[in-house]
C-alpha cells in the first residue's frame, strides 16, 4: 500500500497499527516529521547524511551512506552474528557435558579418574579458540533472508537452544563411558582407558565444531564452506594430540599408554557417532514438506 502527504501524527498510526498486527516494522526517515515513528518503531533507521538531528537520535540505527540498500547488508550481518552466537554457546555448552561427567562421575563411583588438570587445559585450547574465532568466522547460512523476522522477545539462549546443547553434551558423555567402561571391562589397565577415552572425546570435540557450523546443512555440506580459523584449531589439536600420544615424556605428563592404529580407529569412530543423530536431524529438516 502505497500512502501519500502522510502528517507525523499518520505515520505514527501505521507505525502502531502494523505493531499491534503482530507484524515486525522498521521505519525510515530523515525529517523532524519522521521522529514520532521512528521512535515507536521497534527498529527506527535515520539518513546519517542528510538526516536531522533529531530524526538520528530517535533512531536505533543510522545508514551513514545514506543508501537503503546498506539495510539489508545489515540485517544479513546482524542474522549472521545472532546465528554464530547461539552455534558458539550451544557448543561451549555442550562439550562442557561430558567434561563436567568424566569429572564427577569417577569421583562418585569410585573409578579410575579420568581427566586432571592438564587434560582440561588441553581441552580449553581447543574449546576457546573455536567458540570464540572459529564460529565467529562463519559464513551467513544459505537461508538467512528467507526468514521472517524474529520474536524480539526470544532470548539469544532459549529452551530449545538449551535442550540442543544438553542432548549433544549428554550423546558425547554417553559414548565415553562407554569406551570408559567397555575398556576397564577387558582389563585393559587405568592409563589405557584414559588415552582412549580422551583421545575420544577430542574427536568428539572436533566433530561438535563440524557438526555446529550450520544448524540448516549437512557436515558434508559444510566442509565445502571455507573457514581458515577452523583448520588452524583442527590441525593444531591433531597435532599437539598426536604428540601426548607417542612423545614418551608427555605421554607420561599425561598418564596415557600407547595406542595402536586399531587404538585409534576405535576412537575416531566412537567420537563420529556421537553426533550422528544431530545429522540426521538436520537430514529431516532439509527434506521437502508433502502437501
């Protein structure tokens, strides 16, 4: 609808009347007349050229180029960083889980500890780089301007974010004791249990980075996405696990045993499955709705 020789006071209903039909309203202007609407709206974009001062203080946002097309670059930016920020906590989230479990657990029951404090800050150099450089890095997902506009209401740490992170973290710590149990079971001796076990939850690691990148895309899909800070922490924790692994001195520092390469195909598999499930979620969403 297309509305002509609109006074302030007019503005300012279509402005409250969009409101009040639930609708998301965005407002631009560059008058002193504009200032009533531009306040009500929820989001109020002023020129930042010719703009008045005060169309720009009763604004959220101000185009210093004054050009209309900078609002969709900014609402595709402002989608993409809300979007990398709930992928970075629901990661953080959930791979604090398992840490938290094969901390406890051992203390509960009385078995063999698992992680102390050089293995957790192993784990960290991974942890901070990722939910703080890797994700930030991330490309926008390929549906990003196809959705409507959120719930200003909906917090950047939902329920269903919550629920996510628990059932990856919980699928991870399920996996573990698994190797745990299964390794002590065959008397395979406390410092062969924990080598396996965290050399499964480093690829468990890994591959909740791999599987977060895109809540909307395959894993294979995803590795087609560039994303330079990402091979720098993934080739970096292969290499500096490769070294407490088969360096005899910090193979010590860590109370590991050896592990042969049937050692390690155990481990890379075990940790792959741990996410294979959120795969196969998203498998379902990406299929096409029959009417």
């Amino acid at each position: 609808n297309i509305f002509a020789r609109v006074v302030p006071e007019q503005k300012l209903r279509l402005v409250n009347a969009l409101k009040a039909n639930g609708e998301i309203v965005a407002m631009t202007g560059d008058g002193v007349n504009d200032a009533p609407a531009l306040k009500s709206a929820h989001i109020g974009i002023a020129m930042g050229g010719r703009g008045t001062d005060v169309a720009r203080e009763a604004s959220a946002l101000v185009l210093l180029d004054d050009d209309f097309s900078s609002m969709v670059q900014a609402i595709k930016l402002g989608r993409r960083i809300f979007d990398n920020l709930q992928k970075a906590m629901t990661y953080i989230f959930a791979i604090h889980v398992p840490i938290a479990g094969m901390s406890l657990l051992p203390v509960l029951f009385q078995w063999p500890l698992v992680l102390f404090p050089v293995h957790i800050v192993f784990l960290e150099l991974i942890i901070d780089p990722a939910c703080s450089i890797v994700f930030e890095a991330e490309p926008e997902e390929t549906n990003i301007m196809n959705r409507p506009p959120r719930n200003p209401q909906e917090p950047l740490f939902g329920r269903r974010t919550v629920v996510l992170s628990l059932l990856q973290g919980l699928s991870v710590l399920g996996i573990l004791l698994v190797v745990f149990s299964i390794a002590l079971f065959r008397g395979q001796g406390e410092a062969d249990a924990r080598a396996l076990t965290f050399t499964t939850l480093i690829v468990a690691n890994l591959a909740l980075i791999f599987t977060n990148r895109s809540w909307s895309r395959s894993l294979r899909s995803t590795l087609r996405s560039a994303n330079s800070a990402l091979r720098w922490v993934f080739g970096g924790a292969l290499v500096f696990l490769g070294l407490v692994l088969y360096i005899p001195f910090l193979r010590t520092l860590f109370h590991f045993s050896f592990l042969h390469p049937t050692d390690l195909l155990i481990c890379l598999g075990a940790g792959g499955v741990s996410i294979l499930w959120f795969e196969w979620l998203k498998s379902l969403q990406q299929r096409p709705k029959q009417t």
